[in-house]
C-alpha cells in the first residue's frame, strides 16, 4: 500500500521535474548549444584537416559531454533548494534516495538524453566516420546517465554554496575519468575494427554500481547540506 | 558500542585528544627524525646507485615513499572521516580534515620528484603514464577535498559532507587507477613509460622502508599537531579550552 | 665527497627531489605550529577581555 505511494511519488516527482524543465525550455537548451560551440572550437584552434578531427573525435565528443554535463547539473537542486521545496522533499515519509532517484531520471532526460539526439551532428562536424558514430550513441547512452549520477553527489554538496558551480567541477570531473578514459578508447577501438563489448560491460557496471549507490549518497548529502 | 575499549572512548574527547595528541605528536616527530637519518644515510651513503639508473635511483626513496603515503593517507582520511560522521567524534573529524593538507603534500612531493626521476631517464619532465597520471588525478581529488572544506561555514557541516566526498573518493579510486592503468597499455608508446623501480637490492630495500616508516611517523606527528588546532579552533567556546589556556600559557 | 655531490651525473635531479622533500615537509611541520600558537594568543586575548 505504500508501495504505491511510494510509485505515485516518484512518478509525480518526475512529471513534475520535466513539466518544469520544459516551461523553461530556453534555459534547458543552452548546455546543449554549449556542446556544440565546445566541439566547434577544436577544429578552429587546431587544423581543420580531416584526419586530425577523425583521430580526436570521439575524445572531443566525450569532453565536451563532461562539461556540458556540468553546466546542466548546476540546475538539478537549485531551483528547488531556492523556493524551498528541497527541503520538503527530505521531509516526506518517502525514502528519499527513490525520490533523488526521480529526479536524477528528469535530469539525464533534460539533459543527457538530448547529447545522444545532437552527436550525429557533431559526428559529421568532427568527421567521426560511419563506423564511430553506433559506438559513439552507445557509449553516450551507457555514460551519460552515469555523469548523472556521479555529478548528482556533488551537486548535492555544494547546493547553496558560494561559488558552487566551479566547486562542483573541481569535484565531480575526476570522479568522471574512468568514464571519460572507457568510453573515448570504445569510439576509437571501435573504428580500429576491435571487439569493445568489453569497454561496453565494464561502463554497463559503472553504471549499475552509480546507479545503485550514487542516489544513497546524494540524500545523505543533501540532508547534510540542508542540516 | 562494547566493542570500543574504554581508553579509546575516552580519547574521543576533545580535551583528552588534545593532550595525548600534543604528546603523541612528540614521540612521533622524534621517531621520524631518527628514521629520517638512517634512511638518508643509508640512501645516499650507504647504498650501492643501481646498474641501470645510477646514482638517478636513489630518487626513488623520496618518490616511492612519498606515493605510498598520499595513497595511505587518503584511507585514513576517509576512514576517520566516515568514524567522525557516524558516530560523532569530533576529534576523529579532525583527524580527518587534518590529513588532508599532508596527503595533498606527499601527493605533490611525489609528482614533482616523479618527474624528476623521469627527466634523466626519458628526457622529458612529464610523462602520461600510469603512476604519475593517478597521482595527478589524486591530487585534484585531495584539492578538492579541501576546497569543499573551506567552501562551508560551518565546521559541523563541513566535517559531514567532506566525509561523504572522502567516501565517494576511496571507492572511486581503484577504479581510477584500473582506469588509468588501462588506458596506459593502449597508448604504449615505442619507449618503456613506466616509471619502474630498479630491481630491488637489499641494499635498497633498506634505505626504502627506512624513509617510507619515517614519513609514515612524520605523518602521524604532523596529523595530530594539525588535529590539535582544528579542535582548538572548533571548540574555543568550551570550558576545556578556556581552563587551557587560563591555567597554562599555551605551549 | 664530490663523488658525492655530483651523484653520477644525476646531481641536479636527486639533489632537487632531495631538497624539495626537505622543504616540504619542513614547511608542513612549522605551519601547524605558528597556527596553534597564535589561536592560543587569540583565545587568551579574547579571555582577558572577556568574551567568549
């Protein structure tokens, strides 16, 4: 009985998180474009020449998918910690790690998802070829919902901070690097003609390890942060 | 909590902390010094230079055991940082936060003589291999440790959340190092780019565990001194500190 | 004894990582110190005037 509840919450929860998102759909857009200008700014600061972007492609991509990441996870608690509705959320009787949950879903589904959507364009824009670009939507899909979930924790710490957003990037983007490291060498040995079911699974489980610790680190950072 | 002896229950307060830290911190400087000594002794006198690397080698008994301690040091840090939130013991918080700045030095003492072990051997300062990559990567991860601690108000707070970053940290860290190991093999270059110890000699076995006990005292003597004035400042209100710095003229 | 100093060839290296060590942790050592000293300074001050 309360399970359903507890289910009516946290689909509550996301509908609502989305219903905001998308009122504020502007905003929601400017990481993305963030991305596309990052990428853009690789070929103007070295050599447009085809090989070259071939061979740093899928690293390019994948920093700029970091950082665009970290300029969308600023949103993900504030707005809420600001009206005060963060701190009703820790007050519900519902644990609040599902509740985190939901709303790290509606963040990676604002913001992760949308990566997945535009790496097509900036494939052809860094001459990523045909046999990255599957390679590249896998890794994107496997790791962006990890930088979700990893960047929620720091979010969570530094929500009301002073200078919070270059704090949470000091933070967060080592704790990135294995994603960073795994999915870019994927791309890469991917175009080689190498078997990557390996880089796949071993991201597979970062994923689920983020995913099943992650939202229990994230609530208990944002209980110590709201005190 | 009867599994806790009654000595260290007792040493969980602050006052008492306070004096077995100062005296402590003593016993343990003295220590390292010896250590110290014999180590450089042995190291630099006493030790034969290595048949590949020459007299280069003897780098290594600052670099190895200035990485073994910034590894070392992260543990405890979270470990005594997790004991502090947990269960409320100020003095282990202190601990904690009191680590921090000596990791982050043994860290960078160790990247920088990394890379000047590397220059005669492979002609460049810096290098992307394993070793000197994970320890870059665990400097940013002690920096921003200290960061986030000065970043709050706070002391309670900050003893709280730096404890769940220092928690997120440990377990991020084999994965980073397998991480980065990984990455490494794929990009072997031509040249050998592992910063490898010479093939351990007795003779260098000793100078080596001789310097790494000596930091690892020096540690201890600096983390308890550190601890004494993070509590020290935390607790200036309390009537231990009061009658502390009332009855004595400070130390 | 200059065999010593000139360490193979290597002098500049392991004297460097040698005195970088040395400073390091020299500095590392006296910081806590000064602090703790001048905190007792200030909660005495602070005493006598009688706060808190």
């Amino acid at each position: 009985m309360s399970e359903a509840k507890l289910g009516v919450a946290f689909f509550t929860l996301l509908r609502r998180d989305l219903m905001l998102a998308y009122r504020h759909r502007a905003q929601m857009m400017n990481p993305l474009l963030f991305f596309v200008i990052v990428v853009s700014l690789f070929p103007l600061g070295l050599d447009p020449e085809p090989e070259l972007l071939h061979t740093i492609a899928p690293g390019v991509i994948w920093v700029a998918a970091l950082l665009a990441a970290m300029l969308s996870l600023d949103t993900m608690f504030r707005s809420d910690f600001e009206d005060g509705s963060l701190e009703q959320l820790l007050l519900t009787p519902h644990p609040l790690p599902l509740l985190v949950l939901a709303k790290i879903l509606a963040h990676w589904l604002v913001s992760g998802l949308p990566l997945l959507l535009l790496a097509p364009l900036l494939g052809m824009l860094l001459n990523l070829g045909s046999e990255g670009l599957l390679p590249l939507l896998a890794t994107l899909l496997l790791g962006t919902p990890i930088l979700s979930l990893i960047g929620s924790i720091g979010v969570a710490l530094t929500v009301g901070l002073r200078g919070g957003g270059v704090l949470l990037s000091l933070l967060i983007l080592p704790l990135f690097i294995p994603v960073l490291i795994f999915a870019a060498a994927a791309v890469g040995n991917a175009e080689a003609g190498i078997d990557i079911t390996g880089q796949l699974a071993f991201l597979g489980s970062l994923l689920a390890a983020a995913f099943a610790l992650a939202p229990l680190a994230t609530a208990a950072a944002l209980r110590i942060s709201l005190n | 909590m009867s599994i806790i002896p009654n000595w260290l229950h007792r040493l969980s307060s602050p006052k008492n902390f306070y004096r077995f830290a100062g005296t402590a911190s003593n016993w343990c400087g003295w220590i390292a010094l010896v250590l110290i000594i014999a180590g450089l002794y042995y190291g630099l006198i006493d030790s034969p230079p290595d048949y590949q690397q020459g007299d280069s080698a003897r780098i290594m008994y600052v670099h190895v055991p200035a990485a073994w301690m910034s590894m070392f040091v992260y543990v405890v840090m979270a470990s005594s940082a997790a004991v502090g939130m947990i269960w409320r013991i100020k003095a282990s918080s202190a601990f904690a936060n009191a680590s921090a700045p000596v990791g982050a030095m043994f860290t960078a003492l160790a990247l920088l003589t990394g890379m000047l072990w590397g220059k005669p051997m492979w002609g460049t300062y810096w290098v992307w291999d394993a070793r000197l990559t994970s320890e870059l990567i665990l400097l940013f991860l002690y920096l921003g440790y200290m960061a986030l601690n000065s970043a709050i108000e706070d002391r309670e707070t900050a003893a709280r959340a730096t404890a769940i970053l220092a928690l997120v940290g440990v377990v991020n860290i084999p994965i980073i190092h397998y991480s980065v190991e990984w990455w490494n093999t794929l990009h072997q270059g031509a040249t050998v780019t592992k910063l490898d110890k010479p093939s351990i000699h007795i003779s260098m076995l000793i100078p080596l565990l001789l310097m790494a006990f000596a930091f690892k005292f020096y540690y201890l003597s600096n983390v308890f001194r550190r601890a004494r004035c993070e509590l020290l400042e935390r607790e200036r209100g309390k009537a231990w500190v009061r009658e502390l710095v009332g009855g004595e003229k400070g130390e | 004894m200059s065999d010593f100093f000139h360490m193979g060839g290597y002098a500049f290296y392991v004297w460097t990582s040698y005195a970088l060590a040395t400073v390091f942790m020299l500095f590392s050592w006296i910081q806590p110190r000064l602090r703790e000293r001048r905190l007792l300074r200030d909660i005495e001050r602070r005493l006598k005037r009688g706060e808190r």
